[in-house]
C-alpha cells in the first residue's frame, strides 16, 4: 500500500511567506501597540522587531513542521487546509509565540508579568487574527505546485 505525502513549500517559498508576513504585521500591528500599551513608538518598534525575529524563527519551524504532520495525518497540502484546520493552525502558532514573547516585553518595557501578558495577549489576539487572513491570502497568491506525476492513475 502507497502512502501520499503531499509536496510542502520549498525553501524559497517559505522564506517568502515568513518575510511578507512579518513585515506586513510590523507594519499593521506597531502603531495600535504604542497607542494602546502607551510604550513609546520608538521603543515599540525596537520590541516588536525582536519579536518579529523570533516570530519568523518560529514560523519557519512551526509550519513546516505543522505542514509535514498535517500532510502526513490528511494527505493533502497546505493550501488545501479547510477553515478549522486553518483556524487550529494560527492558534497554535500564537500560543507558543506567546511562551516565548512573553519574558521579552517584560525585559523590554519593565512592565510586570500581569501587564506584559496583556499586552502580548493583545499582540497575540491580534496576530491571530492577521495570521489567519494571511496565510488564506498566501495560499491564494501562492499556490503548492502539484508534482508532475500527480493526476496520474496508478495501476494496483
């Protein structure tokens, strides 16, 4: 018995993703976080960027990782994943974000662990949010190419 294990996105492409969707989020999601957490917005930005690097540190690992898996488990690629699987999928992502951010904005901001998980609460929230409609857009914009061979009828 044959197994499918559907084509992830190449390096490049997932390069391509992690860079678009984290200066898109830099770029939608700074202003509001200044304004409402009352950081200033050059030290925003500074706290921001540095989340956006470990953002798309784990980005890279958690999609890859989530596409293999779900590939595996489904057998269908990632811009194939229905809206619940989709809506698992950010939230994942922006729960472990949210471990590793979390120690960050209190060192960056000195703000205590009750206002800092609040304020990456939001970010998260946020996050998801555009992380949703982001990756909806990608797979669009950006389709997995199917393999050659695929369509073929295999004979049993």
């Amino acid at each position: 018995m044959s197994v499918h294990h559907p084509k992830l996105r190449s390096v490049r492409d997932r390069a391509r993703q992690v860079i678009l969707f984290e200066v898109g989020g830099l770029a939608l999601i700074t202003p509001p976080f200044a304004w409402l957490s009352g950081v200033p917005m050059g030290d925003s930005v500074g706290l921001l960027a540095v989340a956006a690097l470990i953002a798309a540190l784990w980005n890279a690992v958690y999609n890859t990782a989530f596409d293999w898996i779900e590939g595996r488990i489904t057998g269908r690629t990632a811009d194939r994943r229905p809206f619940r699987m989709r809506a698992l999928h950010a939230l994942g992502f922006e729960g472990g974000l949210l471990l590793m951010t979390l120690p960050v904005i209190m060192a960056w901001t000195g703000m205590g662990w009750v206002d800092a998980l609040i304020a990456d609460l939001g970010l998260a929230t946020a996050y998801v949010i555009y992380a949703f409609a982001f990756n909806l857009g990608y797979d669009r914009v950006f389709p997995i190419e199917a393999p050659a061979t695929e369509g073929l009828v295999r004979a049993k």
